[in-house]
C-alpha cells in the first residue's frame, strides 16, 4: 500500500498555501493593520487574532488533509519506539543549537526574536486559550504548512534525490524563519531569529528522515512549550 501524501492532492495543498501565507503577509501591511484596528478594540485582535487564525486553519488541515494525518497517526503507534527515540534526539540536538545561537547572539548585543517576545507578552496577558494555541494548535499548523506542503513540494513525490532532500531542507528552514520576520524589523532583528532558523533547520531534516508529520510536530510542541516557561 502507497503511503499517503500532502501534495497527492495539488490543488488543496496549494490552496491552503496561498491562505495561509497570504493571509500572513497581509496581516503585516500597516494598511490591513489599521482597517482591523477600526472594526475591532486593539485588545480584542491582541487576545484573539492567532487564536482564530490558527484555530481556524488547524480545524481546516483536520478536513482536508485527514487521509495523510490518519496514515501517518498509524505509522506513528505502529513504531512509538523509534519514533519516540527520534523526536527525544532531535529535540536535544534543536535545544541545544537554539540556544547555542542565542548565546552568541546575546553576546553580540543581539537579544531576543520578536516571535519569542510576541510569545512572552502574549502568555504574560492572556490565559489557557492562548497557550494552547501557541504550544499546541499553532506548531500542528505550522508544520503541515512548512514541512508538510513547502518541504514536500520541494524534495517531490519519488524523495529518491539527495540533492533535493538537502535542498528541501535548508530552503525550508529558511522560508520557516523569513515567515517570522516583520516588514519593519532591523538586520539586528533579522539576526535575532537564527535560533528560529536553527529550528526550521532540525525539524526538516527530522521529516526528511522519518516521512511522518507526527515528529516534527511533537518537537515543535516540545520547544514552543519550553520557550513559553
């Protein structure tokens, strides 16, 4: 039996791309900013914009994708061993190169991302409903988006090609830390999320290796959950 894919079915994968990143990109233009600013109170879209973003999106990935999801859920039970072991290992290894790179960063005169300050304001302000949408809903999201779709499409159907797996990798690693970089950030800004690049970085080459979203997605839990200690 052919193991199920995210882009088996082009025209969602795509469709949910250009959602997804478009209505990111969006989100940053003053102009969009300042439209939502006059229909809803500025707390209102600070407690509750992500929230309906990636709650929205995660119920949506749910639907279309649940073929690939049950598949890899599956696959997941059937070797909890091995893939329990992977994501402890990788998770170690992204720990410690995320850190790693904030330390020199840090020592640089370069402190933290403004993903990991949206993070800390965001839990310092709100309560449960966020936390799980950035420790949970967000990182289910963000991985199918990233690694199931972006990478897929990159490394192809056959993943036969070293060169296009390592390609797949960095390229996604990289789009995954852009994605958190605003339109009006400094290079010092731009710099500070390395550790997100670093991120990207294990996750990719975690799905490379196992074919199975599950991984990737118990890391990114594993770490978002940490950084919101």
């Amino acid at each position: 039996m052919v193991k199920k894919a995210f882009t088996d079915n082009k025209t969602a994968c795509i469709s949910v791309a250009v959602l997804f990143w478009g209505i990111i990109y969006l989100l940053d233009m003053q102009f969009i900013c300042e439209l939502l600013l006059k229909i809803f109170p500025l707390e209102l879209l600070q407690e509750y914009i992500e929230v309906v973003f990636y709650g929205g999106f995660f119920i949506a990935m749910l639907i279309v994708f649940r073929g690939v999801l049950l598949d890899d859920l599956k696959y997941f039970i059937a070797n909890r061993n091995k893939c329990f072991s992977l994501c402890a290992g990788f998770f170690i290894v992204t720990l410690v190169l995320m850190v790693a790179s904030a330390i020199i960063l840090d020592s640089n005169g370069i402190g933290n991302s403004e993903n990991q300050e949206g993070i800390d304001s965001l839990l310092e302000q709100y309560g449960i409903l966020q936390l799980v949408t950035v420790c949970v809903i967000g990182p289910v999201v963000e991985e199918i988006c990233y690694r199931g779709i972006f990478f897929s499409f990159i490394n192809g159907k056959n993943k036969t090609s070293l060169f296009r797996g390592i390609a797949a990798v960095i390229l996604t690693a990289l789009f995954f830390a852009l994605n958190h970089v605003s339109a009006d950030m400094t290079v010092y800004d731009i710099l500070a999320n390395i550790p997100i690049f670093m991120l990207g970085l294990t996750l990719s080459t975690l799905y490379l290796k196992t074919d199975n979203i599950y991984c990737p997605i118990l890391v990114h839990i594993a770490i978002n959950t940490m950084a919101s200690l």
